[in-house]
C-alpha cells in the first residue's frame, strides 16, 4: 500500500513540495540580507558629520536668493524677446 501525504504543509504528515522549500530559503536569504543592509546602514549613519545648524540656513539662504535671481532674469528676458519680437510684422 502507498502512503498519500497531503500537499498542504499546516497538516500533519505532509511534506513540503519542492516549491515551498525553494520559497523558505529565499526567504530566509532575502530577510537576512535585508537585515545585513540595514546594519550596515546604521553603522555608516553614525560615521555622518552633519553640519552645524548655522551653515544650513546660510546655504538655504543662498540657494532660495540664487533661485530668485534666476527667475527674474529669465522673467525680464520674456518680456524682451517678447518686445523684440513685436516688431516682427504679422502676416
């Protein structure tokens, strides 16, 4: 007589299938890689120099007036090419 196991793993006397063993083990790799990764993220953020609150500001500061400045400029070039191109006849 030959013994039938069912394929489904939660009952009892069954065996994994082929599939769901390959499936366990990437998983296992995939979590342990994934924890390797964030270990290693934590031992590099704490090697960060982060730079004083002063220096933030002033280079936000700088990059928001250089914005400004260029969007006026290219603003003020609108409005010339616009007034150049006026004098261009229409057909």
């Amino acid at each position: 007589m030959v013994e039938r196991r069912s394929p489904k793993p939660d009952v009892e006397g069954s065996s994994p299938s082929g599939r769901d063993l390959i499936k366990r083990i990437k998983m296992n790799g995939l979590v342990s890689n994934i924890t390797t990764y964030l270990k290693g993220v934590r031992a590099e953020w704490g090697k960060v120099t982060w730079p004083e609150r002063r220096q933030v500001i002033a280079e936000t500061i700088f990059v928001v007036v250089i914005v400004f400045v260029f969007t006026v400029s290219v603003y003020l070039m609108d409005i010339l090419f616009k007034w150049v191109l006026g004098f261009i006849p229409h057909r």
